[in-house]
C-alpha cells in the first residue's frame, strides 16, 4: 500500500506548565510518499523533523501532528485516513 505520511512539529511557548501559551510558531514539516506491506505495519519509522535535523529549542507546549493518507487504493485515494496529535510541555 502506497501512504502520502504528512508530519508537523510546533512550539506554543509558555513560561510554564500550565501558563498561558502564545501564537503557534511552525518548527519543522516533512512530506513523504512511503510504501507498507499489508498486516505488518510500519517496519520503518518516519520521523518528524527528519532525521539529523531538529526541531530547535524552546519552552512551552510542543505539538506533533501525523497524518496518513492512502495513495493506492482507488476508492481511498488522496483521502485522508488517519490524524493525530499529541501536545506536551517541556524545556528543551
């Protein structure tokens, strides 16, 4: 099966856990066709941002967003399937 995978990296920065946030700041993106084998998932990660490169440094909320979208099934194609988000507070 042939997957368009689409990654987001984003700070919302914050003094501290808890504290109000500020505007979104994008930090890195990535955008890769990939292809997976039926019935045994992803053998390969796919990282955002890319691997060697980082995201930088701040602190506040970071936010990743994954999202799947099938390529080679003619019913599904270039559709959406598959988000999601995960936001944690750090200092990095």
């Amino acid at each position: 099966m042939k997957l368009r995978v689409r990654g987001l990296l984003s700070l919302y920065p914050a003094s501290k856990n808890g504290g109000k946030a500020g505007k979104a700041q994008s930090r890195a993106k990535s955008d890769a066709n990939i292809t997976v084998k039926a019935n045994t998932g992803f053998s390969n990660p796919y990282y955002t941002p890319k691997t060697g490169y980082n995201g930088g440094r701040g602190t506040g909320y970071w936010n990743a967003t994954s999202t799947l979208i099938i390529n080679s099934h003619p019913s599904l194609s270039g559709k959406r399937t598959g988000s999601n988000s995960k936001t944690v507070w750090k200092k990095i």
